[in-house]
C-alpha cells in the first residue's frame, strides 16, 4: 500500500462573510481523494477563494467540517498539518522581486525546517523540476512572466508537499512555459500529489483534472467528465404531435424543440437505452441521431446560463 | 532587500542626510549674516538727533532702502522726536512698521537695535551735555566711544564648553528623524508581501508567524543600526566640516554609539505598529510619513522648544522623538548619566509598548488573510 495517501472531505461546509447578505458558500460536499487533481471552476465572486481559504486553514468554516486523513487516519491538529503538507501557489507573484531567483529559493527552503544538505537538495530537485536552470543568478523583478510563475511553483514545491492549491498557475504565460507548466503538473499528478487547480481557462481544466467541479452563487457542480457531457439529439422526420411530444417530454425528461427535434444531456447507459425504446413505442420517424461530446466549456456555458436565468 | 532597493537608501540615507545638510546649514548663519538681507527705510529726511540716531542703526550694520517696499522695516519719527528724545518721559517717537516677509527673529532683532540705538543717542546727548565727551571731536570718533560705553559684552562670560555649535541642535534633531523613518520600509515589506500573497504562502509553511514577525523587525533592527552609524558619521564628523563648525570628536561619538541601541529599538518598534496596521502603500506613506513629520514638530525639530508655547514644550516630553534626540545631546556634550537613565528608560517603555501593540494588531492581520 502506498503511504502519504492524504485524502481530504469537506462537508456541509458553509461559510458567510460579516456583513455579507447571502452565503458565499452554501453546504458544499466534495471528496478529495489522494492523488486525483480536482479542478474548481466558476466565475469570479462564485466562492472558489472562499473554498480554498477554508481548504488552506486560513478561515474557519461557518458550518461544515473539513476533514484531512492521512494513510486513513484522521488529522487531528489540521493547523500543524497544512504547514507540513499542503503548498499554496497564489494567482499573484508571491516572492521577492528584489532577490534573484536563487536568493528566492533559499529564503523559503530556510522556512521549511531543513537541515543545510536536505535544504540543498530540495533547491536543486525543485530547480530541475520547473527548469529554472538558466534564470538563477537573475534579479526576480527582471525574469519573464513565464519564469515568475515557475519561480512561484517551484517555491510551493520546496517543502515537497503531498496536497497543492494552484491558483491559475499559467495565466498570462506564453505558450512555452504553459506547456512546462501543465507538463509539471502531470509529472506532480504521477507522483501521486493531491492538486487543487482552479482556471478560467476551461481546456486546461479539461485536459489535466480527473474530477472537476463548478461553483456558482455558492453552490458545487460536480462534473463528471466520462458520463455528463453525452449529448443525443434526435431530428425527426415529421413535427410531432402534442400529445407525443408531451409523452416524449415526460419520459424522457428532455425537452423538445420547434417540435422536430429532442436533445437531451444522457448521464447513464441506462438512460440513453430507456430512450431509444421509447421513441420506438412512439412510433416516430427519426431523420438522424446524434450522439456527442459535450465541452466543458458547453457544460460550463449551460450551468451558469441556466443559474442565471433561475436567479433572475 | 532593502539595500537594492533605492527608495528605501533614499528615505534612510539620503533624506536624513539632505536634512541635516541643510538645517544645519540655515541654522549657522550668525547675526551679521542675517542684517545682510535686512533693510530700514527712513519716511522723513532725518534731522538733528534723527541723523545720529539713523548713524547708530548704520554702526549695528544695517542698509538702508530708497523706499518701503523694499524694506524690512519702515521708521517714521515724530516731529517731536529731537525735541523730545532727551526727557525722560517723552513716548511714541518712533512708529516702525514691518514688512509682510520679515520673520519674527527678524522683527524681535529690529526691535531690540532700536532700542539699543536709543539707548546710545540718549547716552550720547547726555555725555556731551555734561562735557565728558568732547563735542570737538568728529562724530564718527565719538560714536566710537559711545558704543565702547555701552559695551557691556566683557561683563558677561560664557562658561567655556556651555555656548554650542550649531551641529548640537540639528544633527541629533534630523539624525533621530531619519532613525524613525524606518517605518516606511518596514511597512513597504509587509503590505507587499500581503498583496504578493506571500503572506499567506507563509502561513502555511512550518513557521510560527510571530518568529516571522519579529526575526523580520531584528533585521529592520540591524539595518537600523547600521543606518545610525552611518548618519552619526556623515551628521557630526562630515557635516560640520561643510558648514564651516568644528566636529565633535571620536571619543564624543563613543558616547553616542551605544545610544542607537535605544533609539533604534524604539524606532523599529514603533514602525512596527503602522507595518502591521497599514493596508496599502498609499496608507503606509501618508500615516507613517506623517506621524512621524507630525512628532518631529511635536518634538521642536523644526521650530526651536525654547520658542515654543508652554503647553507645546510639554507635549515634547511626551515624544519618543525628544527623548532620542535629548539622549544624543546629552551623550555628545554633557556626562550627566541621570538623564540618560531617565531617556533610556523611556525609549525602552516605550519600545516595550509598542511592540505589545503591533504584535497585537500583526496578529489581527494574519488571522484576517484572504485567498485573493
């Protein structure tokens, strides 16, 4: 059994600002298993700094608990725990310009408890990591953006964390270090870390996260990226009666539109045969069927269009 | 950091230094410097005991403008003045108008050459009526004898080592003022690192954030220190060679070394409150810069105590700022170790106090950090 498998549970978990009127986190439930990247997405004020700031200890939940087991086990001081295992990585530049890149590096490992060679030896394994070879002896200020933010993941990365918080580690980046960027967070994901990685950049998201949720108004989404994004539409050959169309409606559950044509998001197997049969007993000409891949963007679009239309 | 960092050696190095430069050197101009820009218009062409009147002010090394615009100071005798200016009741002799731009040391000098000028012309008149001055002799020769009467310099002595040179009033002033400075970097640091998120990237690593806090301020301490050393060196040793005064000694600045262990601890301590209660740079500069402009005041670095109010000297005693100063003055010149006792003991209150505080308020700002 392999050990340092940190899993972490949040439950119920609500939290209210003072002086704020609604919640901004509203009984949010989510299961971070060991190892999986979870991305979090939602628009800006949708709760996902609120989220991990009470991830990171650094606000107490309103109602809920956070839950952090190690090998298991439950933490009991979660305080001495996040110091030890989890790193963060904020949106902004959080090191000094003024020190260069080394200087940088050897002022946080100092942080981490080392001793002189374990110090080292971190430096070195993060320097390789995020490929900050050629840009050490230069002044922090004057490094690209691409650099800032391997600079900004690689000190996250010096206290050898099991559980990262990556805030849009690769936005305004070039293409160059993107890739050196995400190309690092695959190689995290092989050594089983825990990544917690929220982007309004959807097709990263997409790409690297094996579970992905949505906040909206304070609300979580999971999305399940192998079954809730099929989409079948169906055409039918002729506009279909009202009462059939009522039928279809009921259920499937779908909705028909300009009386021809039926699309329906299929979450299970089950779901999609329990359809095909009942257009059979309907005795509807099918013009064309269509089963595909829905986006996450698609999916991201429809969820905060549907929230938004409930909210107005 | 701080040294790569040019607008932290400007605020620590070179504005104290600018200062003291300049105070020093607008503070060592002597009397006679001060009449070179002062000038007396007369209304009336003087008469009679006028025109002797007119020649002492000349003596005290007063110039005399073709109109009152131009003038410092406007005389207008009365037309009772030669009659008058020997009884011993006459008033109102003399109206003297100041202009808008004469200062009130200026003003307070006019006056008192008047009245000495007056003083001479009655002692002259009185001399010559009773015959022990020759009315023979040229007047300039008898004014000469007059003014040698009524020199009364050689009556008072000085004790030597008491009479100060300038440096004794500025230096420590500006010196403590660059010391307290300190707050600007210190504040600058930790409102970057709250919006860099570097704030809470630490807390969240394996370190207490009070031994953050406080192994930060000991190296603001260090450079504090350094920056003591520094100032003392240019401000005592360097400045007075370009203001023409004499410096003060390397044994004088071994008294004053030890003293930046006090003022500079306060310094940081009180710097460490705002550090820890600002929340933008904008915030940082006004209230940092402008308390510590406002204790300078408070503290009579730019108006002299001695001319100050009674209620406003009192408030000096309540300024850190005063006691720093007050504790250099006293370990430059004076070997009275009591009142060193009695500053230090402040400053050490005081650091002790604030330190309380800004830990407090440190604490306030960290249990407060917010994921951007």
């Amino acid at each position: 059994m392999q050990e340092n498998m940190i899993d972490i549970e949040v439950k119920n978990v609500s939290y209210q600002y003072k002086e704020a009127e609604r919640l901004s986190l509203e009984s949010i439930s989510l299961i971070i298993p060991s190892g999986i990247c979870l991305g979090l997405i939602g628009p800006n004020g949708a709760g996902k700094s609120t989220l991990l700031s009470i991830l990171s200890g650094l606000l107490q939940p309103s109602s809920g608990a956070i839950t952090f087991t190690k090998d298991k086990q439950d933490i009991v001081n979660q305080r001495h725990f996040i110091q030890e295992n989890v790193a963060l990585v904020p949106q902004e530049y959080a090191f000094y310009f003024p020190l260069t890149v080394m200087q940088n590096l050897e002022y946080f490992a100092s942080l981490c408890g080392y001793i002189s060679a374990q110090q080292q030896s971190a430096i070195q394994r993060v320097i390789q990591e995020c490929q900050l070879e050629n840009v050490l002896t230069q002044k922090s200020k004057s490094i690209s953006g691409g650099y800032k933010r391997r600079l900004n993941l690689a000190i996250a990365l010096l206290k050898d964390p099991q559980v990262l918080y990556l805030d849009e580690p690769t936005v305004g980046v070039d293409p160059v270090s993107r890739k050196a960027i995400l190309a690092l967070i695959e190689s995290l994901k092989k050594q089983h870390k825990t990544i917690i990685f929220t982007s309004h950049m959807l097709s990263e998201i997409e790409a690297h996260c094996d579970d992905i949720y949505m906040l909206k108004g304070g609300q979580a989404f999971q999305f399940d990226k192998i079954q809730s994004n099929r989409l079948l539409k169906v055409t039918f050959t002729h506009t279909l009666t009202k009462a059939i169309e009522r039928k279809v409606e009921r259920l499937t559950g779908c909705q028909i539109s300009q009386r021809n044509t039926l699309e329906c998001q299929v979450q299970k197997d089950e779901t999609l045969w329990q359809i095909m049969q009942l257009l059979q007993q309907s005795e509807v000409g099918i013009h064309s069927m269509q089963l595909g891949q829905n986006s996450l963007t698609d999916h991201y679009l429809t969820l905060m269009g549907s929230h938004d239309t409930a909210e107005h | 950091m701080v040294f790569s960092d040019l607008h932290s050696i400007a605020v620590l190095f070179i504005m104290p230094v600018t200062f003291m430069l300049l105070m020093t050197f607008a503070m060592s101009g002597r009397q006679s410097d001060m009449l070179d820009s002062v000038s007396i218009y007369v209304e009336q062409q003087p008469q009679q005991h006028e025109k002797l009147y007119v020649q002492y002010l000349t003596k005290l090394g007063y110039h005399f403008a073709d109109s009152s615009d131009s003038a410092t100071a406007t005389l207008s005798f009365s037309h009772t003045f030669n009659d008058n200016v020997f009884t011993s009741r006459a008033k109102n002799l003399l109206v003297v108008t100041f202009s808008a731009n004469a200062s009130i040391p200026v003003q307070t000098i006019i006056q008192q050459h008047l009245e000495l000028s007056f003083a001479r012309v009655k002692l002259h008149l009185y001399m010559l009526e009773t015959e022990e001055l020759d009315a023979d002799l040229p007047l300039e020769q008898q004014m000469q004898q007059i003014v040698k009467q009524s020199d009364t310099s050689e009556l008072i002595t000085t004790e030597t080592g008491s009479l100060l040179p300038v440096i004794s009033y500025s230096i420590p002033s500006w010196l403590v003022f660059g010391i307290f400075f300190i707050v600007l970097p210190i504040s600058i640091t930790l409102v970057n690192e709250k919006q860099s998120g570097t704030l809470i990237r630490l807390k969240t690593f394996p370190i207490n954030m009070y031994t953050y806090f406080f192994t930060k301020l000991t190296a603001f301490y260090c450079i504090s220190l350094a920056q003591f050393l520094v100032l003392v060196f240019i401000g005592l040793r360097l400045v007075p060679l370009v203001v023409d005064s004499a410096p003060i000694t390397y044994s004088q600045i071994l008294h004053i070394i030890p003293m930046g262990l006090f003022i500079c601890f306060s310094a940081v301590c009180f710097a460490a409150i705002f550090s820890a209660l600002v929340k933008s740079f904008e915030q940082a500069i006004v209230l940092g810069g402008g308390i510590n402009i406002i204790l300078a005041a408070l503290s009579g670095f730019m108006v002299p105590l001695d001319v100050m109010p009674p209620s406003l000297r009192e408030v000096a005693q309540f300024s850190p700022m005063y006691w720093a100063a007050e504790l250099i003055k006293q370990n430059m010149f004076y070997t009275t170790a009591n009142n060193s006792v009695q500053q230090i003991m402040l400053l050490c209150l005081f650091s002790l106090a604030s330190l309380g505080v800004a830990s407090f308020l440190f604490n306030r700002k960290v249990r407060d950090l917010l994921w951007n």
